[in-house]
C-alpha cells in the first residue's frame, strides 16, 4: 500500500477529525461564538457528533487502503507528488489553523476593510425608531450608533448615558483624541460581520489603551470636541476602565 | 483525457484486521485532542493583525460550512445505500421539464445550506439523476426551500417584491441551466473523470458488503472530496476578504447598474449562506437599489467562491466557467429588469 493511496484514502477522515476536534472544543469552551451566530450551535455541535461517530465507523470498518477498486486520476507517475504534496498541505495548513493557533476575534485590520458604522451594519430606519423611548441603560454599542448614525440630534442625546463595552479602534479623521469603542455585529458567521462604533473623545487615548483591547465605559453624550472629527456627537467620559473580552464579542 | 485508471480485482479477504483500524482512529483522534489542549489558548502578538483576521475569517467559514456539508453527505449516504432503490428518482415524472421542475423543489423537503446540497447533488447523481437535472436541484434548493424562505420574508416581507423575485429569479435560473445542459451531446463530459469513474463504479461497488460498512465507506469518500474543497475555498475567501475592502463597493450603491455588479461581486465574496443571506443584506436597502438586493439573493446561492471551490469536486473547470457565466448574466439581467422596469 503506498502512503499515496492511504493519504487519499484518509485526507477526508484526518480534514473531518481535525474540524470535529476544533468544532466540539471551541463548543465545550463556549468560543463559538468568536466564528458562528449563536443560531447554529446546537446544530453545529450535533453534526460534529454525528460525524465523529462515522469517522469512527470509518476507521473501524473501512480497509486501510482504497485496494479493491482504486481511482487514480492524479496523473498517476510525474505529478503524482503535487497531488500528495498539496494533500498534505492542506492537513497542515487546517491543523495549524485550527488546532494550533488560539481561537481569536477579528480585529481593528478589518474595521478598516468594512465601513464602520455604514448603512450596512446598523439597524433599520424603522428599528432605531422603535428604540426611542426604550430603556437606554440596556442599550448595545450597535443601538447607540444606530441612533447617531440616524441623525438623533445632540438635544436627544444631552441626557442620556450609554453604558457600553468594546474594543477599541482609531477614529481615522482624528486618531489623536477620538477613538471609537466598537463591535462587530454578525448575521451568520464572522465572514459577514460589520463594524459598529460610538466615537469617544479622550485626548490620548493611545497611551492608556491599545488598539484592539477591550474597554468598559459608562458617560454621557456631548458635542464632539475635536474639530478636525467628522463624528459630531461623542462620548466624553472622565474614567475608562480596561476590561476582558466577553465571552460573545460579536453583537447579533 | 481522461487519466484514472482502475485498479481491478479484490485483494485478500484478510487485508483487514478487526479492530486495528479502530485503534488507529482513536489513537489519532486523541493525538489531535492532545494537540488542542497544549496549544496555546489565547491570542498571542504573533501574528500581524491582517494575518490574524485572515486566519480569523477562514476557520469562520470551515465551522460555519462543515455541519451542512456533514448533514449533505449523511442525506447522500441515506440515498445511495438506505433508501430503497429508485425511491426518489422514480418518483420523479417522466417528462423532463416537469421532472426539472418537481426536482427544483426538492429543497423543500431536504433544506439544506448550498454546502450541503453538492454532496447530495453528487449522491442523486451516481443514483442515476441526469447532470443537467442535478443542475437545476442544485442552484434551485438553496434558495427554493424553507428556511431561506421564512428568513427572506422576516428580512425584507412581502411588500417589497424581494422574497417573490428571489423565489421566481431562482426558479427559472435553475430550470433555464437544466434546460441548457439537457440539451448537451455529452452530458458526462461536463463531470470530473474522477467522479465519473466513481459513479461507474457505484451500482456494483461493495455490494456484498452490510449497509454500516457501505456507509462508513461513502463518507470516507465523500469526505475526501468535500473537505479538501471546503477548506481551499474557506482559504481563498479569507483571503480575498482581507484583501478587498467592502467601501469600493458601497460607494457604487446608488447606480441602477453598478449597484447590481458590485452586489453580485460582493455575493462572490462573501460566501454566506444562502439561509441568512437575507439578514445580511438587509441593510443594505438603504443604500443600494431593490434590483441589487435580489441579484445578490439570486446569485450568491447558486455562485460564491466556497461553492465553486465544492462543485469542482464534481464538474470540470470549463463546465463552472459557463455555468458562471450564464448565472451571473442571468441573475444581472434580472437585477437590471427591476431597477429599470419595475
């Protein structure tokens, strides 16, 4: 048996246990939540043991090599090496991914790649207009900017407290005093997730809080005070506190 | 030129020992388990952040795709070795633009994600279902079934004409490409030799063996197929992703005909499934014109980089090229009708 038909014979089996592997310990983690809208957990947890359980038939009933009727059409001789070697590629590359590098969220890479706070990633006309009158003190990141982002006026804004927690990101027409603390919000999995912000002004910043950590700030809205911001209403909070990612950083 | 070759003849009956497959297995799995655990567990400064989000991105769409594309190859498993014989497929009315048309629906019954239906498509196929009718099942059911329905109407209701559009621009798509390639001379030319081969061999292969044997074997093939092009595909999305920033394509939302291009464009990149699709592109209402919306809910089910890297497991790369081709013209032309007509 060469190790040419065993590897592919097996590649589905070892891409099968290496995603099972990832999938149930990001589940038993409760890290899923840093890929996939939490719709799909269950069904994501039952067909990995369901999976499992035919890896592991396969395993046990199935002949080690492809030896009855074997289907070669990788070129057989010369190329036959590319075939393996991009199988093989291929395992590593999804073990290392998987496996091998820690479970992590997007970052401040992508803000930049996907319209912060655009038509895309708020709510609806209608939906922030239902959120007027409701309690503000449960209010999302995603809530706020949907508001400032619908053109709320600084008199709606004057008496109200957002109580909110993200990470943070540069505002980029006035990286020195105004960052956004923002969240990505996700509609299936983080290949669609957009990036939501309320802007905070807080000269500075960059010396108490790195790009991508994660803040909790609770402060009233005002005029933005930097005149260079294209953000017309900001937080200005006196006291930021530094905190721990949550366990579902996305906004649903 | 068709390369494979088959290997005949059956080795000794005693290639097998009982129960050393099963100690590989489970020795395999608990290495990769060990692997896991004494892998770090928090995100450390090594990678920059693009290569970060890149790795970030890729894995999103294997742990979002791999349950769907397990449930197709389990329904695929079901159809060719549970089901009696022909109990689908000769159900199916003999006439073939009725059978193409029965065969559109069949996602109601089976709703499974776009992922999922290649591997089912794959196993209707060696069952005996034509390509040109596989066609029409495949770029019909991920839209034409009842999650993707429901969630298009909780997106955008019945006001709007979007959900009915979706529901009649997939249709006939996918019954015009059935159509299209009923009509082809050599219609087993448009399939990967490998599969070919594979479906040559399905109806005798393992006959003599039990139905948990057979099953274990298909996904054992099946897997071997799929998976390497779910995660090529994952690969090629996160990088395109990192790559291409999403504002080129906002900006354009306002032209009745670049609007429709960049969403189609953004459909291919995105890859999202086709049963939330709608959430997704939601808010985009404001900003982009209702013939936009219904050519991203109409061509991002049926073409998206993930779903071209699944099909080529089963149709050549000339066959994707047209089938592109046709899908985008056709769902662009919808999406110019509305913008334009209605």
């Amino acid at each position: 048996m060469s190790f040419r038909r065993l590897l592919r014979r097996w590649q589905g089996a070892l891409l099968s246990i290496v995603g099972i592997v990832a999938t149930v310990w990001l589940g038993v983690n409760g890290q899923l939540g840093l890929y996939i809208h939490p719709r799909y957990f269950v069904f994501t947890m039952v067909m990995a043991v369901i999976a499992a359980a035919l890896v592991v038939a396969a395993f046990a009933l199935v002949p080690a090599a492809e030896d009855e009727h074997e289907l070669l059409d990788d070129g057989g001789g010369r190329w036959a090496w590319l075939w393996s070697a991009g199988s093989i590629l291929i395992i590593v590359s999804a073990t290392v991914g998987l496996l091998v590098l820690p479970p992590a969220t997007l970052t401040t890479a992508t803000v930049a790649k996907r319209d912060l706070n655009g038509s895309t990633s708020n709510l609806t006309q209608s939906e922030a207009d239902s959120l007027v009158g409701g309690d503000y003190s449960t209010f999302t990141v995603r809530d706020w900017s949907s508001l400032l982002r619908q053109g709320a006026g600084e008199d709606f804004f004057a008496d109200k407290t957002a109580t909110v927690t993200g990470f943070v990101t540069p505002d980029t027409s006035d990286p020195e005093n105004v960052f956004f603390v923002a969240r990505f919000v996700v509609a299936c999995c983080a290949v669609d997730a957009q990036p939501v912000g309320i802007p905070v002004y807080y000269p500075g910043w960059q010396d108490e809080y790195p790009i991508d950590s994660w803040v909790a700030i609770e402060s009233g809205f005002d005029t933005n005070p930097s005149i260079i911001s294209e953000e017309t209403i900001a937080l200005v909070p006196s006291e930021i506190t530094p905190t721990d990612q949550p366990a579902q950083p996305y906004v649903y | 030129m068709n390369m494979s070759q088959t290997i005949a003849g059956r080795p000794p009956a005693a290639r097998r020992r009982p129960g050393r497959g099963l100690t590989v297995g489970l020795v395999i799995i608990g290495l990769v388990i060990l692997l896991r655990a004494f892998a770090p567990q928090t995100p450390a400064d090594t990678l920059a952040d693009t290569a970060r989000d890149f790795v970030t991105l890729s894995i999103s769409v294997v742990i979002e795709s791999l349950p769907f594309v397990f449930l197709g190859i389990v329904l695929s498993i079901m159809v060719q070795i549970w089901l009696p014989e022909g109990f689908l497929l000769r159900r199916l009315p003999k006439n073939p633009a009725a059978r193409r048309v029965v065969l559109s629906l069949l996602g109601m019954l089976l709703p499974v994600c776009e992922c999922g239906n290649v591997p089912l498509a794959r196993g209707l196929i060696a069952k005996g279902l034509t390509v040109g009718e596989s066609m029409t099942f495949l770029f019909a059911a991920p839209i034409l079934n009842p999650v993707t329905i429901i969630t298009t109407q909780q997106a955008f209701g019945w006001d709007s004409g979007i959900l009915v559009w979706r529901i009649a621009g997939g249709f006939l798509i996918a019954n015009l490409i059935g159509y299209i390639y009923s009509r082809h001379p050599k219609p087993e030319s448009l399939l990967t030799p490998r599969f070919q081969d594979a479906c040559a061999l399905g109806d005798h292969h393992d006959a003599a063996d039990g139905k948990i044997k057979r099953s274990a074997g298909l996904f054992t093939k099946e897997t071997s197929a799929m998976l390497p092009a779910l995660f090529i595909g994952a690969g090629l999305a996160g990088l395109i992703q990192t790559a291409v920033s999403r504002d080129v394509l906002v900006t354009l939302g306002s032209n009745p005909v670049w609007s429709v291009l960049a969403l189609m464009a953004l459909a291919f990149v995105v890859s999202i499934c086709s049963n939330v699709d709608a959430f997704f592109i939601l808010s985009f209402g404001a900003t982009f014109m209702p013939g936009a919306i219904v050519a991203f809910l109409v061509f991002g089910p049926m073409i998206d980089i993930k779903m071209l890297a699944l099909l080529r497991t089963t149709f050549t790369a000339k066959t994707l090229v047209q089938l592109t081709l046709i899908v985008a013209l056709c769902s662009a032309a919808l999406g110019l009708a509305i913008n334009y007509v209605v």
